[in-house]
C-alpha cells in the first residue's frame, strides 16, 4: 500500500467534501470523470483516496485523543477534547462540526468510487472487490457517525454530489437504520473481499477486517450472540478461509514499525515517514513531549488512574501505601516521594527523591505493557533534541529541560507520558516531521476482537470461554501475566460481574492510547461514573474536574447544519 500514498497527495483532493465536486470539467490537462474513471490504476488511486480521508485529524487522524474523554487520559487543547471533558462543548464547537464533515466527507469519497467503478475497464470480479472495499470503508465512516451522534441521515452512491450537493437535506435516519445500513455494507464486504491481500497491496481492507467490524456494530447494540458469531469467524476459523490472525508475540514492538504488518493488525491506518514522504499521524507530536522529535506537546497524557491499573506481575492489584505508607491519603507524601532537586543552573540533580530506588524495583514488578506505554518518573527515554540523539531522564523536578538531558512537560504537569507510538530518537531517520509519525495506527486489532468475543461470551452465560479469550490476551509472551482462576484469590473470574470487570480492566491497559476507553464507557453505560472526577497529577495536584452528563452519550448535532437542514432535528439534552 505504501507506493499509493505519494498519489494519494494528487488525488485526495478530488474526493473531499470541501472541493466542488465539479469532476466534469475540460479541458484535457484537469482530472475529470471524462479522462479518469478509465482502467485499475484510476480505480486504486480513488480507492486510496478513500482510504486517505482517515487521517484527517477530525476523522480517526486524533483517536488516540479520546482517551482523554475516559478514566485512562488526561489532556489539554483540542487533540485532548479537552471542550468535551469540561463540558464546554456546543453544536457550534469547531470540533463538533469539523468530525461531521470530514466523516461524511468519508462518505462522499466511498459513494464517488461506487458511482464510477461500473464505468472501469476491469474485470467484474475487480468490479465486485471495489465496491465491497469502498463499501467497507463507508461503514467504518457512517459507524463512526453513528457512535458520535446517533442517527444521521444516509446518503448512499445514489446521491451524485456534483450534481446534488445543494438538495443534501435529508431527515436524520434513526439509529437502528443507521446500523442497518452499515450491516448491509458491511455484508456486502464480507462476500466481496479477500482474506488477505498480497504484500503490494497490504493495509486495504479483507474479509477479516469486515467481519471484525461487524461484530463490534452489533456488540455495540448488545447484540451479543450475533456478534460472536461473527468474531468467532476470525478467531475460529471455520470457513478455512486462512486469516491467520494471531497475537503479536513483543507487546512493545507491536507499536513499532516492526509490528506494522504483523498478524494481530486486522485494520489499520497506513502511516510513513521519513524525507520526502511525510504521511503519517501526529501521535508523536501530540503524545511526545519537549524531549521528542520536533519538540512536541504532550497535549494527550495518559491519567494517574490508568498508572494504577497495572497490576503486579503475580496478577495482584496495585495500591500505593504498599510501596509508601500513607501514600494514598497524603497528598505531602505523594509528593514527597517523586520530588527531586535540581541545581541552580538546573543542568544537574543535586538531590534525588528518597523513594527513587523504590519506584524503580516497583515497576519492574508490575504489569511489564506498563512501562512499555508509559514514560515513568527516574525512567529514561530516548529523545532528539538540537538535531541529536539525547538520552533523557524523566525527573520531577522545577525547571527540567530536554537540552539538560531531562524530560519536559509542555504543561508542567506531574504526569506519565506515553511511550506507546513515541518516536525513538529519529527513528534511524524514519521520521522527518512531527506531525508525521510512521508507526501503523490499529483502528482494529486482535487482541481487541478476542475481548470483545469474551465480552460476547461473559453476556451470553459462557463465563469459562470468556476467561480463556482474557487468559490469551494476559499471557502473550511478552507479557506474561498468570491465568485468571489459576489459584490466588486475587486472579478469581467466576461470576458475570467478576468476568465484566476484568474484561474492563484488560481492555484498559491492553488498548491504551488506542482511543476505545470513550467508546467502551458509553456502551457499557459508565460515561457518568466520571461525572464532577477530579482528575490527579501523581503528585497529588488537581488538574481538572470533569462535567459530565448525560447528554454526553451522545455529542449535538452541529448547530451549522441544523441552520442548512430544517429537517434535523437535535440530540436530547443540547439546544
């Protein structure tokens, strides 16, 4: 897929909805339905252009961000949501309106291919294989509208944008249509695509992928028994069609460019890197900090809260007075024990916190996806800063800088950072820009569909196969973590509830940073249990007070497009 994206910089533009549309123009030296829509080449390069409305920051470019909207971020500025979690939002926030459009623009670009593709000189088993492609991505893009507004109104390859843009005025079509109409494609998908697809062609869309997507539509729905059936076919295999999914064995590499094309990526967006071929995400930019390439911003942090759920490496939840009597209730000993000195120069640590050896021995105990997501205090990072590799220091300290050696926080918050998809020094030369991290972003992987087919099982009475599913996920051999019910009290699973809670806690360190906690919390119907929740440096510091309520489950209808629409109608609970 990687030789598609320096064409995707030429035809994106043809497929947006903030372009005209007007694919029909002359003459000969402008791109148009008259000179394109000709052989395969025109037909993967729009195909490609699809698949490039993803990485827009207001379609999935940012979805690590929504952590911050859950127990397990913490954040500041617009990659952080951060109008959302104070409860400042409107229909008429810019963030609010800008994912309608760039997800219908989504839209568009997949109703453009199904609209042309007919007209292609290919074969009409190509044909087929592009339609349940463009089809596919039409439903990740409609899906997501769904989970953010709820119903929307359906617009299929009928609608010819060029000629009907401004007669788009169709009512809000309730959820269950909505989901209906993302089965239906997502089906279509299913028959259509291959299993796999060969090493030219790697990132597009496969049977496995739309399988696996819709079975999260209907688990979303509670739908469970529906929805295992269709996980079941990527995990069990009964067709015998070969997906040959399975965990990645180095939980650290899989957020790496060694794990971009690994067998436990089910979909995921194509990123590169590197001089003369910046097309990346901005997790490095946003997730990094002063001491990353590019000097970047941490605007997105993973929370306190998170930290904590890491358990030991026997399976035994964390608690801090453990390591430091008082811990927990002290926010002066809390301090006290990440605080450091620095010299007046701030060049160098004149006096290290008494607890520093303790925090040390402490996270080699825990949970080893720990320190592989999170940058920890007195831990140390591999950093670039005035154009060189910069072995930095991650102090608590007033007056740290990344060109002392020591790691910065954008915000002068005392908070974990992340590692997980953190550029390492320059990555050999592999990233060229911030703003362009070129690590594979998983939207799907198969970890997630093994919790979410446990899921599935712990609400249908399969408790036993449920906790097999989490077992596999705790024990990659990276991680290694004891089976649940292997003896200890503490790794006890046996009840619906007991099994729903270490679902909630696998899928918490397992998928951190991913951007699903958001979604998870609002199916599960938890999103209020962080209503008035302080949020905590580990210092003890109040950062924010979330305001959440509970027309939260669902964001307004952009304000914008209710005044062009009379036919929208709003969300319960916004104006």
């Amino acid at each position: 897929m990687k030789k598609y994206k320096v064409i995707l910089v030429v035809v994106a533009f043809l497929f947006g909805l903030n372009s005209c549309y007007d694919l029909d123009r002359y003459p000969y030296d402008q791109v148009s339905t008259g000179t394109f829509w000709k052989n395969e080449g025109h037909a993967k390069q729009a195909m490609m252009g699809v698949y490039n409305a993803m990485k827009d920051q207001n379609a999935f470019g940012i979805t690590f961000g929504l952590d911050c909207l859950s127990d397990i971020g913490v954040g500041y500025d617009d990659p952080s949501y951060i109008n959302m979690y104070l409860g400042t939002y409107t229909g008429r926030t810019g963030q609010v309106l800008n994912k309608w459009k760039m997800l219908y623009d989504g839209v568009i670009r997949s109703n453009t291919v199904l609209q042309n593709i007919q007209t292609v000189e290919i074969s009409d088993e190509l044909k087929a294989q592009y339609i349940g492609e463009a089809k596919f991505m039409r439903a990740l893009y409609y899906f997501s509208l769904m989970n953010f507004f709820g119903g929307v109104p359906l617009y299929d390859e009928s609608w010819e944008v060029d000629k009907s843009f401004n007669d788009m005025k169709e009512p809000r079509s309730t959820e269950e249509q909505t989901r209906e109409f993302i089965l239906n494609d997502l089906q279509v998908a299913i028959d259509a695509l291959p299993a796999k697809w060969d090493n030219a062609n790697y990132g597009r869309a496969t049977k496995g992928a739309a399988y696996a997507l819709k079975g999260k539509v209907l688990l979303y729905n509670n739908q469970f028994a529906d929805a295992a059936k269709n996980f079941e076919e990527i995990v069990n295999d009964p067709s015998g069609k070969g997906y040959g999914y399975k965990l990645y064995d180095s939980y650290e590499n899989l957020f790496k460019p060694e794990g971009d094309q690994s067998d436990e990526m089910i979909f995921a967006i194509q990123n590169a890197g590197g001089v003369g071929l910046d097309y990346g995400m901005p997790m490095t930019f946003y997730m990094g900090s002063r001491s990353s390439f590019g000097s970047c911003w941490n605007n997105v942090m993973p929370s306190t809260g998170l930290a904590d759920m890491y358990e030991y490496k026997d399976g035994k939840p964390f608690n801090w007075n453990d390591i430091v009597p008082g811990f927990n209730e002290n926010a002066e000993i809390k301090d006290k024990t990440f605080r450091a000195t620095l010299s007046d120069d701030k060049k160098t640590v004149t006096a290290y916190p008494e607890s520093k050896e303790k925090l040390l021995a402490m996270y080699e105990k825990r949970d080893s996806r720990m320190a592989v997501s999170l940058l920890l205090p007195y831990t140390e990072y591999k950093g670039w800063t005035a154009n060189k590799a910069n072995l930095c220091e991650f102090v608590v300290a007033i007056g740290t800088n990344e060109t002392n050696g020591f790691i910065r926080n954008n915000k002068q918050w005392d908070t974990y950072l992340w590692r997980k998809f953190v550029a390492e020094y320059d990555m050999d030369g592999g990233i060229n820009d911030r703003a362009h991290t070129p690590i594979n972003f998983p939207l799907i992987r198969y970890a997630d569909v093994l919790l979410m087919l446990a899921e599935c099982y712990n609400e249908t009475g399969k408790q036993a196969e449920a906790v097999a599913l989490i077992n596999q996920v705790r024990q990659r051999p990276s991680v290694n973590l004891p089976a649940l019910n292997s003896g200890p009290a503490w790794l006890q699973a046996n009840s619906k509830e007991q099994v729903f809670e270490r679902i909630k806690q696998e899928r918490a360190v397992e998928l951190a940073g991913e951007g699903h906690r958001f979604h998870d919390l609002r199916r599960w119907k938890l999103l209020l249990t962080l209503s008035n929740k302080d949020e905590l440096a580990f210092t003890g510091t109040r950062l924010f007070t979330r305001v959440v309520s509970e027309r939260d489950y669902l964001w307004p209808i952009p304000s914008a497009e209710i005044e062009k629409n009379d036919k929208l109608t709003q969300n319960p609970g916004w104006n």
